[in-house]
C-alpha cells in the first residue's frame, strides 16, 4: 500500500464507517504447492534406518536431491504463470486503487494486480484524513495540484451520486481574525477565481455569524463547493470496481525487491513478455510488463528499489487532533479554517466535520519517529535516522526552529491548543474538547529543506526505467483529486508503456 495527510490541511485520524470489501474481491496469493511426480511428494522423506551400502546411499541422495531440485524447477514454472500480469500497481491507497481503476476501464483486456502490503487496503494515510472534499482554493495557479483538485473534486460528486456514497456539502470558511490576514484572504480569493474554484465570494462579519453563530471574525472567504466524505469508504468503492473488472488485488505483500528477468517465460519465444519481477518478503513473486508505483509514504525507498533517486525525500510528519465532545457539537455546521501564514511550513488549526458527526479541531504538526507511527512514542531506528541526517529536514528545522517547538508544546498542552481555536470560536473551552485520533502526512522534502508543494511523476533511468512510473509525491488534497490523479497516472503510462 501504501501509504491526505494527517499533519495538515488534509489531516487524518481513523476514518468512521469502516466498509470492507467481500472475501471474493480481494484475491488471495494462489496457494502454490510442489507439482505430483513420480518419487516427488513435497514432504522430507523418511529417515531410513536399515544399514546401507555407500554406493547406495550415494544413489539414494543423488537421486533425492535430483527429485527436489525438479521439484523447485516446477514450483517456479507455476509461479510464473499463476502470477504473470501486464501492469503491477504497488501501494493499495487511494491513489494507486484510483490509478489501477482507471487503467482498467480504459484497458479491459490488460491484466493487473494491485499489491498492498497491510492486511486492508486504505490502512494508512487513505484511512487517516480529515474527509475533506476541497474545492481548488490554496494551490498555485496552473499548477498540477490546482488542476487536479478542481478537476477531482467535480468527477468525486459525480461519483458519490453514482455509487450512493454519502457526503455532505457543508461548505468552509476561511476566516480572517486580524486586520494583518485580510489582504492575505483577498489574495486567496483571487487565487480561487484563477483555479476555477466554484461559488466563491468574500463574506463580511456580520454574514460569518449568519454561516457560523458562534464563530468570530473580521472577513471570511466561503467556499460552498467544500464538503466532506468518508475517504476510506470511497477507497474501497474503487477497489471494488477494479475488482469487478476482473484487476486483481494481493494484500499482505511487502515490496523488496525489483527485478529484471533473465529468461523468458516457457512457452514464449518472442523475448521477455514479464521482463520485471517484484518480490515480497514472503518470499513470494509477481511477474509483469510494467509497475506503477503509489507507495504514499514509503515512495522513495521503492523508487531507490527501482534503481532510481530517493529525491525528493519522504519525511513522515504527525498530526494530533482533539474531538469535541458531543453535547458541544453545536458550535459547528461547516468547516472553519485559518486563513495561512505564509512564513509557516503548514497550514494550522482547523474545525472539520466528520460523517458520522464528530467534529475533529487541529491538527498541530510534529516530526514522526516512524514513517507509520500515529502515537508520540512509535519509534522506528531505521526511519528516525533517515529523516533526522537528512539535510532537507535539518534545514527546514533551523529556519522553523520556533514553529516546531510551539507546535510540538501544542502537541502535549491541550489547552496551548485550544487556544489557537479561540480565535475562531471564542466559547471553546478546554473542558469541551478530548483527545483525538492522529495521522502521518508524507511530507516530500528537497535536500535544501523545500517542502515538494506539487505532485511529482519520476521513470529514473537504468534497465527498469522504461517499465516503471512512480508517484513520487502525492500530497493533500490527494484525496479529493484522486479520480483526476489516476487520469493522469493512466495517461502517464500510456505514453511511457505504449499501452
């Protein structure tokens, strides 16, 4: 799998209705046992006691070796055939189920398998987002991530109505509580109007509390078109779609390894049909044409696997939320968010509304000792070393030294948390709120401590590169434009696989 994004604007936490998909959906690895044959059973023979002549033991373990080592050959046969497929997609989030999706409904008679190594599909950042449906407000105009959260947020409504997903549009205000970020918020209103972000319209005070009857400030941008959705529901929808168009889905299936084959496949004489192997560390193997990969927070390290550059680098960065308690529900209807400080690496403390009626305030935005790790002490060596000696980070942290140290006192004083929602609705107060859940946003660093703002498509170079795409970076509102992500994702293979 694999890896919105559970430090920032898109931030997660354990998504409320948790849909599964059926049994016969998801496709278990096939069984694979030693082929019957004469003498060959599979099982360790047994020890034979009677005395023997050394001529005979010698016949005995060359033939016994034999046997098993044709039994192996065979295994490998099997292998190759029950496990052959023209496009593998690696990582079975959003992103790569929206990806092998798409692929399939333009391609039916290409064979393709989506590989995912939790148990469940959607397990991590897909399955830890705030469930915001954005609109296009934020992003740089003309860029990928401007294009494709417009673009996304228009084929997802399409979608839900199709399938009978529920959602609501309740619509977000991006409110300005100081004189200083009012001509920050007309910037952005702007913006909006460049990207073709629907319905927007700058409100003043007196219309705020007509929207928000408890929320106070200067000026607002509202944003009708904003809403939200159970994300991980939707994931399993295009799993299921996938599914019924005859993809293939392969859970508990760790990547290790790619690599190129030597030999072609028996009974093929027209050179390599499944030039690439992807092995797991079970052990097991997948042929195929080509790989799509969409690792969300392991990106790098399977582009490196590939032969091609870690950069951008992946920094895993935590989020922590705090619930209001329900009998304070009432203080909101929408989203409410804070019009973002430019100096700051991240956007800031939110008000969101779930599916299942939680409202979910923050997140704050702390470095992660583990790429997956959603509690303050998970701790992986291996993860906190590469992110702490990279130079990206240690850049990034020296120019916001101040802002991480706030946001990690945030992260344990409740009430220095509530005190930044305050801002927006002045009744809060620490007795209102309880811990939440947490997420893990893949941050994409550059090595000068850039955070990577836009989506990044990476081939690399070497024996693998013209069979593999990665999705190297994949951010928030990846979510939201998923259905437009795996549009292009499946134009990207198009053209590179000449499908």
């Amino acid at each position: 799998r694999h890896p919105s994004h559970r430090a920032g604007a898109d931030a997660d936490g354990p998504v409320g209705a948790q849909t599964r998909l059926p049994a016969a959906q998801v496709s278990a690895q096939p069984q694979l046992r030693r082929p019957a044959r004469p003498g060959v059973t599979g099982e360790a023979p047994p020890v034979v006691r009677a005395p023997m002549a050394a001529g005979a033991w010698a016949t005995c373990g060359s033939s016994l070796i034999g046997g098993r080592i044709n039994a192996l050959r065979a295994r490998h046969v099997l292998l190759r055939r029950l496990s052959s497929y023209d496009v593998a997609i690696v990582g079975g989030g959003i992103v790569g189920l929206a990806s092998a999706r798409e692929l399939k409904q333009r391609h039916p008679k290409l064979t393709c398998i989506v590989l995912e190594k939790e148990k469940e599909l959607a397990f991590h950042q897909s399955g830890h987002n705030s469930g915001v449906i954005h609109s296009g407000i934020y992003y740089t105009p003309g860029s990928l991530k401007a294009k494709l959260c417009v673009r996304g947020a228009e084929l997802s409504y399409a979608y839900f109505e199709k399938k009978g997903i529920p959602y609501k549009r309740c619509g977000k205000l991006i409110v300005a509580v100081e004189q200083e970020e009012i001509a920050r918020l007309k910037t952005l209103f702007e913006r909006g109007k460049q990207n073709n972000a629907p319905g927007l319209r700058l409100i003043d005070a007196k219309e705020i509390q007509e929207r928000e009857p408890y929320c106070r400030g200067l000026m607002a941008l509202d944003s009708p078109n904003t809403g939200i959705v159970d994300w991980r529901e939707v994931s399993l929808s295009y799993a299921k779609d996938f599914s019924e168009m005859g993809g293939k889905i392969e859970t508990q299936f760790e990547v290790t390894d790619f690599q190129t084959n030597k030999e072609s496949t028996e009974g093929h004489t027209g050179g390599l049909k499944y030039p690439i192997t992807i092995k797991s560390a079970k052990q097991t193997a997948v042929h195929c044409k080509y790989i799509v990969t969409c690792g969300g927070l392991h990106s790098d390290r399977l582009s490196q696997k590939s032969g091609c550059s870690r950069e951008p680098r992946i920094v895993p960065f935590r989020g922590d939320y705090l619930v209001l308690k329900p009998e304070k529900h009432y203080l909101i209807k929408g989203n409410i968010y804070p019009v973002p400080n430019p100096k700051f690496p991240f956007l800031g403390v939110h008000f969101t509304p779930r599916m299942n009626g939680s409202v979910w305030l923050g997140p704050n935005a702390v470095l992660a000792f583990k790429r997956e790790g959603y509690h303050p002490y998970d701790f992986d060596l291996r993860d906190f070393t590469d992110a702490v000696c990279y130079s990206g980070l240690q850049k990034l942290a020296l120019r916001h030294t101040a802002f991480g140290l706030t946001e990690m006192y945030r992260g344990i004083v409740i009430s220095a948390q509530v005190k930044q929602l305050q801002r927006y609705i002045p009744e809060l107060t620490v007795k209102d709120v309880m811990r939440g859940p947490s997420g893990v946003r893949a941050q994409a660093l550059d090595r000068d401590g850039n955070l990577v703002d836009d989506f990044v498509f990476d081939g690399g170079s070497g024996p693998i590169a013209s069979h593999v795409l990665h999705v190297r970076n994949a951010p928030s509102p990846a979510a939201t434009s998923s259905l437009a992500i795996g549009e292009i994702i499946a134009d990207e293979a198009e053209k590179r696989f000449k499908l």
